[in-house]
C-alpha cells in the first residue's frame, strides 16, 4: 500500500472487457525454407482482453505427433489488417498480414504425444479483429480446437437408466467408468446452513462453492449415483470447517447403510479416503465436527476407478493450472492450496504478525515481505529464508519498486524505451529481483509475488504510461523469471477492485501470465464478484486491506493480508479488536493450520 495520499476517483468507468475465444480450423499456409513438422499439430487461439482498438491474445501449439520438435515457427496470416504490437515467449516477424512467431530459447523444445508450448501478444486493429483461419508450424498445416477448454466427460460411458429398477438388490453392479461418478448427481443432507450453501454445491465441480450443515453434530450428506457401482475412492475437499470423527458409507436403497470407512482423527484438507466397496447411494456421516461451525465440504466426490496419479511430480490438480508451465511442486500446492479454503490469514511485515499473535494467540498464516530497498543495496533474503525455516508460513512479496531513472515508486518514470534496452537499469533491477526470487526457490520456498501493484490507480510509476505499457513491462518480468529458471512462484495481479477510474479487467496481463486476482481495500461484496470475473477462473485474494475479515459478514475471501502497523491506529479502525475478532473465528486460518510446506 502505499503510502502517501491516495487519489480516489468517485466513480468507475465503464471500460468493458471483451474476452472472445477464436476456434480454428485447418489449412495451409507454407513458409518458404520452413521444416516440414513431424506429425499433426493443433492451435488454440484465444483473445484474453479486448478493448475495442487492440487485444490480447494467447496463443497454445501442441504436438500431437510421436517426435519430438526442437525448434519451432508457427505462421498464420491476417484478415482485418491486424498488426502485432508486441510479442512474449516467442519472437516474431510480420510482412503484410503474413505472421511468424518463432521460440526463443527457453522454449524450443515440444514435446511428442500431446506436448505443447504457449506465447503470446498484443494486436493492434481498426474495425473487426477476426481470428486467423489457418496455421503452418514449421510449415505443416495445423487444425484448431474444438472447445475453449475440453472438459473430461465424468459421465458413465453407458448411462444409467434414468428410472433404475424398483428393487435395487436386484440391479446388478456395472462396471465403473473413470472419473468423479458423483459430479452433479442428486443429493440429500441433514442440513443446509443456508440456501448458498446446499448439498448440491459439493458435487457442482466447482471449488468456489461449497456445502455447509447446521452446528451440530451428527450431520450426513448422501448422494445418487444413479446405478450400483464398485467404489473404489472418495475424496473429501474439506472447508476450513472440517469433520474429525465421521464414516464413509454405501447403500443399494438408500435405507440399509455399509460402513467402507471411519475415523476419529479427520485433518480437514483434501483427503483422498481409499475404501472397497459398492452402491448407487454414498454418503458422509459425520458424528464429532472438527471446528465449532458445520460440516462444510467444496466437493464429495466418488470414484468407481482409483484415480491415476498425476503423471507430472509437479504437484496436484485442483482446477487451476499454474501461469508458469514449469512450476515446481511447491508453487502448485500452494496455489491449491488457496484456491481450495477461504480466509487464509495475512499480515505484512514479521513484527506486525509477531503483534497479532501476541493480541490474539494465533499468528497469521501469511507473512509479506518488500523488495523496496533491494535495488538500492538492502536485500533481505536470507532474513526471509530463517523467517520461513522457523515459523514455516506462507510467504508474499510486493514490490515498491524505486523508478530505474531516479526517484521513488511514484515518481514520474519514462520507462518505456528501456524496454528494449537490455543493458538498462530497468533490466538490471528486473534481473537482481529475479535472482533473489530464485534464492528462496533454491531454499524451498513457495512466494506469493505481486510486482506492479495498485495497476488501476494511476499514482505508480509503472502506471503512467496506460495500461498497455503495463502489461507490456508485467510480461518482461515474468519472461526474465522464466529466463533465470524462476519456478516458484505464483504471480499475482493486483489492483482496486472498485473506486477507481478504469476497471482492473483493462489492465489484466492474460491467463498466461496470472495466478491470482487481488484488490486492495476491501470496500464491498460487489470487489469479490469484479475480481471472480477477471480471468478465466483464476483465484481471487485481498492483497492489502486495513483491517482483516471477519469470517461471520465478509464474503469467503481465499485469502487476505492486513497492511503494515503504521495503518492500524490511522485508517479509522480498531485494528487490534478487529484482529482479536477475526481470530476468535475458527474458520480465520492461522499459521498453525497450514499444512507441512516443507512436503510439498
């Protein structure tokens, strides 16, 4: 946050993204001295941000052949006179409506059966801005998507029938297919704490939603799975209310119950409970909660066939998949992690978490940290990394970045031309931020990293020149990251999700470039549904607010992080009651709820 005063327009344009995704289909378009590609390949064109006289677009090419491709150059032509401004993961060269993007070297290779690349950039068009018909990649012919995001079909290859038989021992068990069999089955509960929090939302698919019972204990939730399966697996994603003492059990008629599983020693989390068993009716029966609040599930989820692990070491799949495909394990748990719980605890600077602990007796579970006097000589790795060894919570960076040509954060910075410039201050304090980063990688360390914070509101350097030179100057960041093998971390976009001049959607850096969504100032209900809709499903935060939320009137915030102590007597809050408040809450995480990182 910053920090002097702010400026705070009254009202919020009503800028509009348009997100359009452009589906192709096969043709020809031949380089001249291009290598024949190996075997087929397919493109997915997608405009992420649209705003009326250019756009946005990311661009995926999977190699679908059996040999792998070392080097690449996808070319495409132009219909609405279209012309590329900029371009990121790749170089490029344009004759006419003619386009070549060419790898560079972090990316050359493709791997065979399925393995793709992505990159990106910016166009500019007068009038219409329609999608290329056609691709060559190395000068073979290319085919285009079928859907924007192919959704595994969790559906019985044979459905079962819609009026199963009146005597349901007599229908014999059929053969599993894969997949969740309980995904958007009928459900029964006990109760529902409200009508936003009924059973059907534990088998919507969604992760943002969850099911949630009364106080008390014993509660159940039972669903239909529409014919007798084997049931080999299900999986609890738990809520911060979690059930400690509960049964897993199977029915053929929703009357005479099996047990197939039971504990008293329930984590809460993700439990994947393996169980031999099977049934049309699967239901949870909790008997002792784990919290002071209900039962509260994001997902119940069934499986007639043991899922396969994921083949990649790379961490779990949770419906997100992180900006930098080389992420490692720790960097993709944690954005699980938060994409699966809600008011994750945080507070800037160690001694103010130090404070809150004292207050309350529960520390955050989020420290952040600054690199603002790094590129002036005050780096503090090693201070984070003994911060972590000992406490093992999450940790965030922003980044007041000091203007490369002279002054602080809100200085006036022409920054522009340096972005040619490799030899340029901006380069060099780009690459020691890097460097720094990879330091806590190299130890560990997940981060939570927010550069050029604050996007929509006109008083950082990095957002005089408009929102197009800011996600020009975002993407160098995050390809000098990749440049210096910079794998763990999630990026974080940040803005004021409301209260400002131009919207926070106008200056989204893309899918491929983001991990989370977060505003500063936690001002209204309405911030959470704004930032929910920028990005195709990207995980939503509060990345700086004067105060923390209080689980029992906020909205269920993934996670937030209280600014630093100079704002806790001076934003016209009772900072520290607040505090106490929220950690009185049982569904507030604290540091000592998070789950072993050091495992991950």
């Amino acid at each position: 946050m910053n920090h002097p005063e702010r400026r705070r327009p009254a009202t919020l344009a009503g800028l509009a993204t348009a997100v359009a995704l452009a589906l192709l289909s096969a043709a020809l378009v031949v380089l001249p001295g291009a290598h024949a590609a190996p075997a087929p390949c397919q493109v997915r064109y997608q405009v992420t941000n649209d705003w009326g006289s250019g756009a946005t677009v990311d661009v995926v090419v999977t190699n679908g052949g059996s040999t792998t491709i070392n080097g690449w150059t996808l070319a495409w032509a132009f219909s609405g006179g279209q012309t590329v401004a900029d371009v990121w993961s790749a170089t490029y060269t344009q004759s006419g409506s003619g386009v070549s993007a060419t790898n560079v070297d972090y990316n050359a290779v493709i791997p065979a059966n399925g393995g793709s690349v992505a990159f990106g950039f910016n166009v500019r068009y007068s009038g219409s801005n329609p999608a290329p018909t056609a691709f060559t990649l190395n000068g073979a012919s290319c085919g285009g998507d079928a859907s924007p995001s192919p959704t595994p079909d969790d559906s019985p290859s044979a459905t079962p029938s819609a009026t199963p038989s009146a005597t349901p021992s007599a229908t014999p068990t059929v053969t599993a297919p894969a997949g969740n069999l309980a995904l958007r089955r009928p459900v029964r509960s006990s109760s529902d704490e409200s009508g936003s929090l009924a059973a059907a939302y534990a088998v919507d698919g969604d992760l943002g939603t969850r099911w949630s019972t009364a106080y008390s204990d014993p509660q159940w939730i039972q669903v239909d799975l529409g014919a007798n399966y084997p049931i080999r697996q299900v999986t609890l994603r738990w809520e911060a209310a979690y059930g400690r003492s509960y049964r897993i059990e199977t029915s053929t008629d929703a009357a005479n119950w099996v047990p197939v599983y039971s504990t008293t020693t329930g984590a809460g989390g993700v439990e994947d409970l393996p169980v031999s068993g099977a049934g049309r009716y699967v239901r949870l029966y909790g008997t002792a909660r784990g919290t002071a609040w209900g039962y509260s599930l994001h997902e119940f989820e069934v499986y007639g066939v043991t899922p396969s692990p994921s083949p990649s070491p790379t961490g779990p799949a949770c419906g997100q998949t992180p900006a930098d495909p080389g992420a490692n394990s720790k960097a993709r748990n944690l954005l699980c992690y938060l994409k699966t719980h809600s008011y994750v605890s945080g507070q800037t600077d160690a001694p103010d978490a130090d404070r809150v602990k004292s207050l309350t007796g529960r520390y955050p579970a989020i420290v952040a940290f600054d690199f603002m006097e790094y590129t002036r000589g005050n780096i503090q790795t090693q201070n984070v990394i003994d911060w972590y060894n000992s406490h093992h919570g999450i940790v965030a960076f922003q980044w007041h970045w000091y203007c490369p040509r002279g002054g602080d954060y809100a200085a006036s910075c022409d920054f522009v031309p340096d972005l040619s410039n490799p030899s340029s201050k901006l380069y060099q304090d780009i690459d020691l931020v890097v460097r720094e980063l990879k330091k806590m990688g190299d130890a560990g360390i997940p981060v939570l990293f927010r550069p050029l914070h604050e996007s929509n509101n006109n008083y950082m350097w990095w957002t005089r020149k408009g929102a197009d030179a800011y996600k020009q100057l975002w993407r160098l960041i995050f390809q000098r990251a990749q440049f210096a093998g910079v794998h763990n971390v999630l990026w974080i976009f940040n803005g004021m999700a409301s209260g400002q001049s131009t919207p926070m959607s106008s200056w989204y850096p893309g899918d491929a470039y983001t991990d989370l969504v977060t505003s500063d100032y936690y001002q209204s209900w309405g911030d959470f549904t704004t930032l929910k809709a920028i990005g195709n499903g990207k995980t939503a935060g509060i990345a700086e607010t004067f105060s923390p939320l209080n689980p029992a009137s906020d909205p269920a915030w993934p996670y937030f992080v209280v600014w630093a102590s100079r704002d806790w007597g001076g934003s016209g809050k009772d900072v520290p009651s607040l505090w106490k408040t929220a950690m009185a809450n049982p569904r507030t995480i604290s540091i000592d709820q998070l789950p072993d990182m050091t495992r991950w």
